[in-house]
C-alpha cells in the first residue's frame, strides 16, 4: 500500500492511488464517475418505473457541480461558463418534483396523528402535492433525460481534454481546500448560535457540511478515522436537511393555505349568487373545512423545526460541532503537510 506522503509500503507496480494522483488527473476521475452515476440514474428516470432514480440522478449532479466548484483551477477551461450554466439549470428543473415527493413522504407521517376535523385539509394538500409531483415528473421525462444525454456527451468529451499535471498530489490540494471551508464553517456555526432563529445561517451550514462532505468522501480511506469523520458530517447534514426541508414547507403550507381560504370564498360568493345549490350548509362546518386540517398540519411542520434547532443548539452548545470541525482540521492537517511551493488559488 501507499501512505498519504506518497511512500510505497508495498512494493507493489499497481497504478497510483486516488489520493497521489495529480489533482488534474484525480478530479477528471471522479468528475467522470459522478457522470457516469448520472447516466445510469438519468436512463432509470426516463424509463419511469424506478422511485429512487429522481433522487440518485440530482445527487450524481449535485456532487458533480461540488467537485467542479472546488476544483475548477485545476480544470482549466475544460467546463466553460455556459456548460456549468446547462448544467445548473437541468439540476433546478429537478427541484419542484423533488420537493414534492419529500413533503408527500412527511405528510404520510403525520395522517394517523390528525382528528376526522382535519381529514379535508390532509386529503386537500396531499391531492394537490400528488398533482405538483406528476406534473414536475412529467415535465422532466419529457424534456430533462434528451437535455443531460447531450449534455453528458458534451462534459464526457471535455474531460478528456489533455492537461498539465502540478507538482502536488490530489491529496495535498484537497487539504488545502478544506482549510477556509472548516473557517466558514465555524462563523455559519457561530452565526447560528447567537441567532437560530435565521435560517439563512442554517441554510449556509448545511451547503458548507454538504462540501466537506463531498471534499472529504474520495480520501476517507486513507484517512485513520475517515469513514466515522463521514457519518459525523452526514449526521450533521441530515440535521440541517430536516430543518430546510420544514422551511421549505412551511412556504408551501402557507401558499397553500391562501390557496384553500381563496377557493372557499369563491364558493361562497357563487353560493350566494344562486350559482351553487347548498347555499353557505357544508361550507360553514368547520369539519368540511380544509384550513383546519392545514392549519393543524401548520403547527406540526412548526413543532418539526423547534426539535431541529433545539437539537442543533445542543449539538453546538455542547461542543459536538467543535469537536466535528478539529477533527475536519486535523484531516486537513493530515492531508496537507506543510510545503514550498505555491498552489493556484479555487476561482469562486
């Protein structure tokens, strides 16, 4: 085997490892097995009959724009601007569809706990995500799994463009790359320990966890205590993930909220007019009444992110976070021993 120095304990004529590569080299690799994992779940997509394969082909994507982000200096102009834009508008295409299923998975959860008062309101929202939902999933089979085919030719052929290799290894870069990171980690941190009530701050924690995590996953092998470093991050960024996903659905509650009480004067107003038969009878009963139900559903999603952040408050006042972010320095410190020569900089 070989250690992160570069050192062969093995006396082996095998290829070098991920981590002595040339960054160059090292970030091509796993840009093309992110592509790779796209186009598997991307055809699953088209196809239609895979649940999953929605969330797998965003999350080949996502990690694909991470690496690209953090590693474009030493991309060159391999992925030009108006490529990383085709390819950051198909992955927010994705989104509506995504957010859909992720709030009709929350609210089968909460059906049992609802009184028969608000059944309506359940059965109104969960009728109108199910809409949301198909109507998403039919705009990206029509349209999104052609749009990555071609641009999937396109990325597959620009990265085997021939690049200079630099005198470091993907190791050492890598290092150095999550120096600033655990730096911005600690100030989104801080800035949500003197201020929960923000979720700006926690949206930022979660993209950071988020790069770490991605930064850190290639390297976990080679690193004394890599693979439980990763559950530590993963653990965090599920955390946060339930708090935006409560965000998020707290906007669409209330979307959907000013949507029913619209409907149901409109019905009234048609009531009164003669238009309607049953003038004002089921309308005024608050058991018929889709508000109840939303509203009740409201408090949940409310109850849902006071847990998230008392939990992140205890995980930050009670120095887990601390804890988490030097262990993430220590493996920065691991992977970047001390050097000479220069490094060009990541372009934001």
């Amino acid at each position: 085997m070989t250690d992160l120095h570069g050192i062969d304990q093995s006396g082996g004529a095998g290829p070098p490892p991920l981590h002595l590569l040339a960054p160059e080299r090292a970030v091509r690799k796993l840009l093309s097995r992110q592509l790779k994992h796209a186009e598997a779940a991307g055809h699953r997509l088209a196809i239609g009959e895979d649940a999953d394969a929605l969330h797998d082909f965003r999350v080949a994507l996502r990690r694909f724009r991470s690496i690209e982000r953090v590693y474009r200096a030493w991309l060159a102009d391999a992925l030009p601007k108006k490529m990383r834009k085709r390819l950051q508008a198909l992955v927010r295409s994705t989104g509506p569809a995504r957010d859909s299923e992720v709030q009709l998975v929350w609210l089968d959860a909460q059906g049992d706990a609802l009184r028969p008062g608000q059944r309506a309101g359940y059965q109104w929202l969960r009728r109108r995500l199910e809409d949301r939902q198909r109507q998403g999933y039919a705009a990206i089979r029509a349209a999104a799994p052609l749009e990555f085919a071609a641009l999937s030719a396109v990325l597959r052929a620009a990265l085997t463009m021939p690049s200079e290799p630099s005198p470091t290894s993907f190791a050492q870069v890598t290092g150095e790359q999550l120096r600033p990171l655990i730096a911005e980690l600690g100030s989104s941190f801080s800035a949500i320990g003197e201020d929960q009530e923000k979720m700006v701050h926690v949206h930022d924690a979660r993209l950071l966890v988020k790069r770490a995590r991605y930064l850190l996953e290639p390297l976990a092998a080679v690193l004394p205590d890599g693979r439980e470093l990763l559950r530590g991050l993963g653990g965090l960024q599920d955390l946060l993930g339930e708090m935006h996903d409560a965000e998020v659905l707290a906007g669409s509650l209330g979307e959907a909220a000013a949507e029913a009480g619209a409907a149901r004067y409109r019905t009234l107003v048609r009531q009164a007019l003669g238009e309607e038969l049953d003038v004002f009878g089921p309308m005024a009963r608050t058991r018929g009444d889709e508000r109840a139900g939303l509203a009740a559903l409201a408090q949940r999603v409310q109850a849902q992110m006071h847990s998230g952040r008392a939990g992140l408050r205890k995980k930050i006042r009670g120095g887990e976070v601390a804890a988490l972010l030097r262990r993430l320095a220590e493996a920065a410190d691991r992977l970047a021993p001390p050097r000479l020569f220069s490094m060009p900089q990541t372009v934001s």
